[in-house]
C-alpha cells in the first residue's frame, strides 16, 4: 500500500507547486504552451469561478508544446505582434522554460491580461 501513496503524494505537491502565487493580485505572470516551431498552442486552465479573483490555479498543455511561464503585460503595455520573427525568438527563449525578461525588438514578450 505504501508504494502507491508516495507517487499519488509527489503528484499531488507537483500541481500545487505549478499554481500562481496566492499572494499576487493581480497576478503577474501566466502559462503558455510553446511548439517546436515557436507558435502558442491552447493552453488549458483551471480558474476559480470569479469575476474578481483572476488567478490561475493549474495550466496544463494538452495539445502538446512545452509549458512556459509568460509574464501578464503592465498597465500601458502591449504583446508583439505575432510574426515568423516572433516565433523563433519564443522558440530560442522558451528552453529554460520562462519568457520572463525576453524582449523582441525592444519589446518585453507578454501576454494580455485575462478577461473574467
């Protein structure tokens, strides 16, 4: 019996770890999913039923791509548009599985804030 405790235990950390911040209102960053070739595959979250409360608990990527943590644009702020140029610069900047702190033609990549 205990063999199967440990995993399901070790699984169950796993997802609270991949949740945002509890503390961060709004919340400052998000998940993406990155394809080989740099696009933005569909990610799929789970939010809490709320107007207000604009967190995400957990993102997974079911389509495939590699799960990146993006940062939510600044009041004032803008994502770059989507080109061919784009993609392979997400491409080179997704290894280490963040966007945090890339830029494109001078330009943080971010994405927009949800919408509840």
């Amino acid at each position: 019996m205990r063999p199967v405790l440990l995993p399901a235990l070790l699984a169950g950390l796993a997802g609270a770890a991949a949740a945002q911040p509890v503390n961060e209102r709004p919340p400052t960053w998000t998940i993406q999913c990155i394809d080989v070739s740099g696009n933005t595959a569909p990610a799929s979250c789970t939010v809490p039923a709320s107007r207000v409360d604009q967190s995400e608990l957990i993102c997974t990527c079911p389509a495939g791509g590699l799960r990146t943590r993006v940062p939510i644009c600044a009041a004032g702020q803008r994502p770059p548009p989507e080109s061919a140029a784009l993609n392979r610069t997400r491409k080179a900047a997704a290894r280490d599985g963040s966007l945090e702190g890339d830029t494109f033609e001078g330009r943080p990549i971010c994405v927009a804030p949800r919408n509840p």
